[in-house]
C-alpha cells in the first residue's frame, strides 16, 4: 500500500512558545521566494491564528492565494489546516503542525501532510512536490531561527 503521507520535521533552537510563534506570526519572514504563487517575491505570506483563519499570500497588487485554512488551533503545540496552493479548493490535503520539547530550550517541529479529500491518483502525483516543498519550507523555518538545517 502507497504512503499516503510526507513527514518532515527540524529541530530549533527555540523553547515551544517562541518556535510556535515564529512559525505563524514571522511566516512572511521565512517563506522562501520561491514558494510563492504570485510569482513575486515581494508578495507577503499571512498567517491568520484561530480555527477558521487562512493561511494566504497576498500580493502586492492585493490579489489574495488561499494556501488553507486552520482547522485545529492549540498553541502551542499543534496546529491543523487544509492545503491548497493552486489547486482547487474542494480537493484540500491536510496538513498537522506539531511542536514537541527536544530538550532544555529546543523544540521538534514536525510536518505530516496527508492526502485529505484529494483522491489516491491526485496524492500520488502530488506527493513529490509536497516532499520537496516542505524540505524547502523547513530549511526556509531553520534559517530563519538561525538554526539546523532539517535532514
């Protein structure tokens, strides 16, 4: 049977709170250029924090990209949300945040993106740019902590 999952995860050298923090409220800090469906790199990634918030790029122009929307919001250890960059937006993956202690002032956060509503053909297509881009994602998370580079 296909996974029908990708798991990537970095270890920071940040306590829970401030690696959660980081992740949504600096997201247009450390949101690579290139991962942007504007296609410009001074567009600005949105991080909207409660359940029912999206997770957007807007671009300069004040066009708007819906990346998801949250669905589970527990600081600071887990947010849950749906995962549509330009693809329609009933066939959402889904994608869990996790950040877990990994020792004095360190914190794990791992990304597992699923297939949610989107079918078996599409997620097997699929599932390679997800692998990379979250890779991409992560080291984007780590450099902007100024941290280790996830494996």
């Amino acid at each position: 049977m296909p996974d029908d999952r990708v798991v990537r995860d970095v270890e920071v050298a940040l306590g829970g709170g401030a690696a959660f923090a980081a992740w949504h409220e600096q997201i247009h800090l450390w949101w690579p250029p290139t991962h942007r469906l504007a296609g410009e790199a001074s567009s600005r990634m949105v991080f909207e924090p409660r359940e029912g918030g999206r997770i957007l790029e807007r671009a300069v122009d004040g066009r708007e990209f819906e990346w998801g929307r949250v669905q589970i919001w527990e600081p600071p250890y887990r947010i849950v949300h749906t995962w549509l960059p330009g693809g329609p937006s009933d066939t959402p993956t889904s994608v869990e945040v996790v950040f877990s202690p990994a020792g004095e002032g360190r914190t794990l956060v791992r990304v597992t993106h699923s297939t949610g509503q989107l079918g078996r053909e599409g997620w097997d297509r699929a599932k390679v740019r997800f692998d990379h881009g979250w890779t991409a994602l992560l080291r984007g998370f780590a450099h902007h902590t100024q941290r280790e580079v996830p494996s």
